[in-house]
C-alpha cells in the first residue's frame, strides 16, 4: 500500500467510517485519524506510529458541545477556555466519559479534547458521526510534520491517505491544560501561552514534563528529536570544524557556511519560527551532518518558550523510542 495524497474530504470520511486510519491537516501539525469509538482503528493507529501504548491520544472534536458526550465534571475554566480559543491550538486534559475507550487515553480516566482550527478538518468531522482520535503523524519519537509530504515519507507505505491541507500554518503542537481542584495546569507548552490563558481564567499552574516527573507519559524528554545529533549553544559561540550544520532564530553564525544555516525567522518574528522549525530540522537531519547546533531563542516570551521548549526536547537525544 502507498498513501495517495489528496483534497477529497469525502473520500477521507469514507475510509474513517470503514475503520481505516487516515493523516489529516491540523493547524498545529498533521494528525494520524481513526475513529475514536472503533478500537481496532485506535490500535492501528498505536501500531503505525509505533506509539507505546501507555501513551493517551488527543480526541479531536467538531464542536465544543461534543466536549459534554465525551468528558464530565467539566470545570468553568474548561468552558471558558474553550469558548476563548476553540477552534484552535488548545486541548483541555478532562474526565472521560464512559462512552471514550481505554485504548485512547491509555487507560486513563480521562481524554484530551481538541477542536482543530483547519477548514478542510472541520469539514471532514462534520461529516462523521464520531470523534477522531489522533496523536501526530509521524513516527514516535521523531519530529512531528508539518506537510502532507513529510507524513508521506514517514507513514506513506502503512496508510491508504493524507489529506492535503497545506503546511499546518502554526507548526507546533497544541498547548494542553489539564485541571488540579485549585487551578488549571499547563502540561504542555504552545502557542497559547500562559498569560494568554490567565488572561481568561486567572493564575494557572504549569507542570510540564522534565525527566523528573514523567508524569504526562507523551512528554518524554525525547518526543520531537531528529537522528542527527544537536547541541544546544549560545548564539554567537564558537563551532568546532566538521561537517556541521546551524539553526538559528535570526542570525547566521559567523562561521558556518551558509548553505549549512537554516534561520527559523531572518525577522525576528516568533509565528514565523514556529512555523519553520520542524521543517528545518527535517531538512538539517536528511544532510548527514556530524552534528547540527542550534541555539535557543533569547526572548522572554511564552511563544519563545514553547519553541525552545521543543528545542531542547529535540537536543536531549535519548533514543527515539
Ligand atoms: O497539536 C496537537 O496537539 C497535535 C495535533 C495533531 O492535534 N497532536 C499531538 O498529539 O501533538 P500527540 O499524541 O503527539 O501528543 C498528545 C499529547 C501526548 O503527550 C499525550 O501524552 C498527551 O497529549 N495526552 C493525551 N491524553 C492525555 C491525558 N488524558 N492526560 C495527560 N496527557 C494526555
Ligand atoms: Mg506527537
């Protein structure tokens, strides 16, 4: 089998609702789709990813009234969150209804809800009589895509499509807030920062995974790392000789050769960088460089942080598991 690449929403609600598993667009990153009630197409999905099954699946909605059929004991904030940024690049980390099956939240009681922004995605679910279960389409451990091609070259020979919705216009993954009795909490870092959410519910927590508490299990240090080796440096700091590769935010490194630079955002601008990031490391990662250096972004704000986040994920390069 080959994934054909294609627009036809139709043809991608078809093989869902035969129990098949389909990437599809998110603005975020591309997701790997089944239906979340049909448990066979949730282990597929486990199975093409090579996804460890203690890892839970984020359930991807038409609305926010589906968040009442899957998830109870919802709490203000949650409602209040989700009225502000659905649709969007936000999942809230709720009690699951009975009706939402183990196999997606990794046995867990409870299920992340999503309502994606992408309008070829919103369509399609509004098609289906079920929610669409979907961690990111890329193999597990490597870099989440971005484009239909780069699920193509990854996860092309074990699904039947990928619909084609263009590069994901945010490029990092959704933020994900679960909620403590006293506050809501950051388990995941985005787009959508922290003060963007305190703006709507007041103080929050956050409790972003370090190897020290593996408590999210998807937050493994490791999740978005390349093959190539990366080190982190100071922007300006000195590269040893080799065949050797720079990412940088917005300033080349004055010794690298250029055609061995990628720079995230030659403006400055934090969307932008977001956007190409994991692009860029695809790209640095297919060259066959000893190692590629990068260097965090120096800006105080929640965006910054949620790149660099991933960056440093990406450096700790424990085994992709
Ligand atoms: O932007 C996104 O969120 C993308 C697009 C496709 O929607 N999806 C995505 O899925 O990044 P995935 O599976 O690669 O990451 C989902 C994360 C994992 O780290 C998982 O552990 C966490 O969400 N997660 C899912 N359900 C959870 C739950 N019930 N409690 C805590 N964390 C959960
Ligand atoms: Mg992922």
């Amino acid at each position: 089998m080959k994934a054909e690449i294609g627009t036809d929403i139709d043809k991608a609600a078809q093989l869902l609702k035969e129990g098949q598993v389909v990437a599809i667009p998110t603005e975020t990153v591309y997701g790997l789709a089944a239906n979340c009630f049909d448990i066979r197409a949730v282990s597929t999905v486990f199975e093409v990813k090579r996804r460890p099954n203690f890892d839970p699946l984020i359930v991807h909605i038409a609305s926010a009234a589906i968040m009442d059929e899957l998830a109870r004991a919802i709490p203000l904030a949650a409602r209040e969150l989700a009225a502000a940024f659905w649709p969007g690049p936000l999942t809230l980390v709720l009690p699951k209804r009975e009706i939402v099956p183990y196999d997606v939240t990794a046995g867990l009681d409870t299920v992340a809800l999503r309502m994606p922004n992408h309008p070829m995605t919103l369509s399609l679910l509004s098609k289906l009589q079920f929610s669409l279960a979907a961690p990111s389409a890329n193999p597990f451990g490597y870099i989440s895509p971005t484009t239909a091609w780069h699920v193509m070259q990854q996860l092309g020979y074990m699904i039947p499509y990928i619909l084609d919705g263009g590069p994901a216009e945010i490029g990092i993954e959704s933020t994900i807030i679960g909620f403590d009795v006293d506050a809501p909490v950051i388990l995941r870092y985005g787009i959508i920062t922290q003060s963007d959410i305190e703006k709507v519910v007041g103080k929050v927590k956050s409790r972003v995974h370090t190897s020290a508490n593996p408590q999210a299990p998807g937050m493994l240090d490791s999740h978005y790392a390349p093959k190539t080796r990366l080190c982190l440096i100071q922007a300006n700091e000195e590269i040893p000789d080799g065949y050797v590769a720079y990412l940088g935010f917005q300033q080349w490194h004055p010794t690298i050769d250029r055609n061995h630079q990628i720079l995230l955002s030659q403006t400055g601008n934090i969307y932008e960088a977001a956007r190409n990031l994991y692009a860029a490391l695809r790209q640095l990662d297919e060259d066959g460089f000893e190692c590629i250096y990068v260097s965090l972004i120096t800006d105080a704000s929640g965006e910054a942080q949620a790149i660099n986040d991933r960056i440093t994920r990406a450096a700790q390069n424990l085994p992709a598991n």
